[in-house]
C-alpha cells in the first residue's frame, strides 16, 4: 500500500498510549489499534483532524505516500 500510518510514531513522541489517545479523541480503542497497525483502507476527516487536534500535529506526521515503483514505467 503506498500509504504508511505514522500513528504509533506519533504517540511514542508524545508519549500518549492508544487508550488514552481512544478516550481523548472518542474513537473505539479497538479502530485505532487497527489504525496504528495499517488495516485500514479510510479515515473520517473528522477522526483524523480529533487525532491531530488531540496530538498536536498535522495530517502529514500521520500519513505518508511512498510511490510504488511500477518497473513498466520505469525503462
């Protein structure tokens, strides 16, 4: 997936745990261990900007796009 979830990232800098971080943005412990761990394919807006809110951050410390090299594109 060319989308990596820096979630785990960001809460070991602010040494926040998911269950603190599940109560304080109102998100089931449960999907944002998903989260954390990449098996999901979407997040609200909304969840993502309590996340931020809740963390200080922006969407971009969270969220990475790495392109997949395509060996067809590339001679």
């Amino acid at each position: 997936m060319p989308i990596i979830l820096r979630l785990d990232r960001v809460m070991a800098d602010r040494k926040m745990s998911l269950t603190e971080l599940s109560e304080r943005v109102g998100v089931a412990n449960v999907n944002l261990s998903k989260l954390k761990n990449g098996r999901v394919s979407a997040i609200r807006f909304s969840t993502l900007e309590a996340i931020c809110d809740v963390l200080d951050c922006q969407p971009g410390d969270i969220l990475e796009f790495r392109r997949e090299d395509n060996p067809a594109q590339n001679p």
